[in-house]
C-alpha cells in the first residue's frame, strides 16, 4: 500500500468520524441545550471549522 493511499484512508476516517460525531452526538446535545437560532449558528461554526481547514 503506498504512503499517499494510507494518508488519504487515514483523513477520510477522521472525516467520517467527525461527521458523525456532529450528528449522533453534537447536535442532540445542542438541541437540548441550546435555542434553536443557537443551534444553528453553532451547527454552522462546526461545518466552518472542519470544512475550510
């Protein structure tokens, strides 16, 4: 297997996982404890972070 498959197997689990980490965890903690338009934004901030970077 070469460097550049590993890399890219290695980054797409942590963006599967960072993904679901957003919708099975983060976001139902949020709509407990946050106001919808929170959520929202909050929501937004995650998808920013993880996807400009």
């Amino acid at each position: 297997m070469s460097l550049s498959l590993a890399l890219h197997l290695l980054a797409a689990t942590i963006w599967v996982g960072g993904m679901f980490f957003a919708y099975q965890i983060l976001r139902p903690v949020a709509g407990e404890m946050l106001e919808p338009p929170q959520v929202i934004l909050n929501t937004a901030r995650f998808v920013r972070i993880h996807f400009n970077h």
